[in-house]
C-alpha cells in the first residue's frame, strides 16, 4: 500500500495539471476557428465552444501512462484503448449529428480492448450474497456496460458544470469504495479521473467557458464505466451513478427509442420571464431528471444544478455503504 503512494500522487498532480493548463489552449483554439454553440439557457447570446474532449482525454492518457510506469498493469493499457476510443467516437457525433444507433453501437466495440487484455473478473460481486460466476454473461456486460456509462454521462450533460462537477462526486466516491474492498491498485489508477473531471469544471462551471461536448462526455463515462469492470466493482459504480442513470431510464422511457438528443424536438425544460427554468407543459417533450427536479417551480440554473450535485453526493454515501457491505460478505 505504501509502494503506491508515490505513483498516487504524481499521477493525480498530472492528471489535474495537464486539463487545467491546456483548456485554456484550447479555449482559444476553437475561439479563433468560431467552434462555437449557444448557451441555451441564458438570457443573453452567449456563445459557448467546444468540445473540451481533447484536454480531457489528453490528461486521462498522460496520466494513466505515467501510472503503467509505475505499476505496469494490463488494466490501464484497457483502460487507456477504452477511454481514446470513446473520445473518438465522441468527437465524431461532435463534428456531425449521428443517428441514435451510432453512439451504442461503436461504444460496444470500444469495449472490446477490456476484454482483448483480460482486464476483468468473470465473478459479479453483489453485497451481502457475495460472488456469483456468470463468465459467459459477463462479457455481454462488458459489451453493454460502456455503451451505458458513457450514454449517462452524455445525457446528464444539459447544464453548465453539471456533467463534470458530477463526475468528480462519482469517481472519488467510487476511488474511496475501491480502496475500502482493498482493490489498491486499481483506486490508485481511478483517482486522475476525479483530478481530470475537478479541472475542466473550473472551465465548465458557471458561466461555462466551454463545454465538454459528447468527446468530452463520452471519454469521462467510458473510463468511469472501464473502471468499474477492471476493479470488479460494477453494482458498487451503478449506484454512485444512481441519478443519471436515473435520467437517462427516463428520456428513454418517455421516448420509447434510442434517439441523438440534438434530433429531439420537443424540449424538457423552459424559461420564465426571468429566464429561470421551469418544466414544460409539452407533452411531447421527454422526461429528464432536470424537468423532475423543476417540477416543484422554476429555479436558477445554478440551483437545478446543486441539487444534481446533493444527489450525486447522496448516491456516493449509498455506494460508501454499499462497499463496506461488499467487505462484509467477501
């Protein structure tokens, strides 16, 4: 344990230094090549740019390198092939609207490489009742499980700040339920996806400066979701990730297909006077989290979001919980 302080740390130091320092850079990049998009939900014509997938995975990739260094495992190399290839894929629906096939269809294959490596344990840990062999199964979950991390973290980015600020309540809750099912190795290598997450959302808060895009999205719920295979922690990740999988059960309930979010027409959310967000009265529009949470009244963007984030925080206690259960029954 004490072998791993050092790899810890550095990696973190990287993780965080590489986005906050090049988002800047890239900020200024897409200014100067007009990469830009309107912020919805403000009064004013702000124009936000994206994406800010490039310095996400840039610090991602750095840093999980200098952790194979250190630990040479077969894990991060997954890893690493996993998270680039949802970049990928992400800033191709970036640059052109895909159809509703194209995310989960080559985010299934983006998860072969964990498989390919053997970066995973066929036994599914669940609290309390221990471990249960399913290794046929079990690659069909690892087939489904990126595509669906990744898709959550995408469809719960419709607010300044909300996307990442949850990605770092997630990911170090999920950190601290490795280390607490003594999984040291791979907690270690889960900590610079909390550092990557906490430094693009000093650039993604409010007032945005950039959004992350669905390369950005994509990179943070793949990794997340790679994550969770490798460290055989996969119920354990599920509820830390509780209130956008939650959101995206609903848009998909109400819409009843697998649909690009840009292509729908009707919208969740409106705007009062005040440009304060309220509920729609549309029926056609889908059922997102965000229209639950307004369904109280209207509220401000920054409110809508720290609700997510109490949510977000409530679930990470569940999955604390739901850890030392885990320890129990092991």
């Amino acid at each position: 344990m004490i072998d791993l302080v050092i790899p810890a740390v550095v990696s973190c130091i990287v993780a965080f230094s590489v986005v906050f320092l090049t988002t800047p850079l890239l900020i200024q990049f897409l200014q100067k090549r007009n990469m830009a998009v309107k912020d919805m939900n403000k009064k004013e014509d702000v124009m936000v740019v994206r994406p800010g997938g490039p310095s996400i995975v840039l610090g991602i990739i750095v840093s999980e390198i200098v952790l194979y260094a250190f630990l040479q495992l077969n894990e991060i190399i997954a890893i690493i092939i996993t998270t680039s290839a949802a970049f990928a894929i992400g800033y191709v629906d970036d640059r052109k609207v895909m159809g509703g096939w194209f995310k989960p269809v080559t985010l299934t294959i983006a998860a072969i490489p964990i498989i390919a490596f053997g970066a995973y344990d066929s036994d599914l840990a669940f609290p309390l009742f221990g471990e249960v062999q399913i290794p046929a199964l079990y690659l069909g979950l690892i087939l489904l499980m990126i595509p669906i991390t990744g898709n959550t973290i995408n469809s719960i980015d419709v607010l300044n700040g909300v996307a990442t600020g949850f990605m770092v309540i997630a990911s170090f809750s999920l950190s601290i339920c490795l280390f607490i099912v003594q999984n040291y190795e791979i907690a270690i290598v889960s900590l610079p996806l909390g550092f990557v997450s906490l430094a693009f959302y000093k650039y993604h808060k409010i007032p945005s400066k950039i959004f992350p895009g669905d390369s950005g999205a994509l990179t943070l719920g793949a990794m997340y979701g790679s994550i969770a295979i490798v460290g055989g922690v996969e119920i354990i990740a599920a509820v830390a990730l509780l209130p956008a999988v939650i959101n995206s059960f609903l848009f998909l309930s109400s819409v009843k297909k697998i649909v690009e979010h840009r292509q729908i027409k009707g919208k969740p959310v409106d705007h009062t006077e005040d440009f304060k967000l309220k509920a729609t009265t549309d029926r056609t529009a889908p059922v997102t989290l965000v229209r639950l949470i307004l369904a109280g009244g209207p509220l401000s963007e920054k409110q809508v979001g720290f609700a997510i984030f109490k949510l977000a925080i409530f679930s990470g206690i569940l999955a604390v919980i739901t850890a030392f259960m885990m320890g129990v029954s092991l």
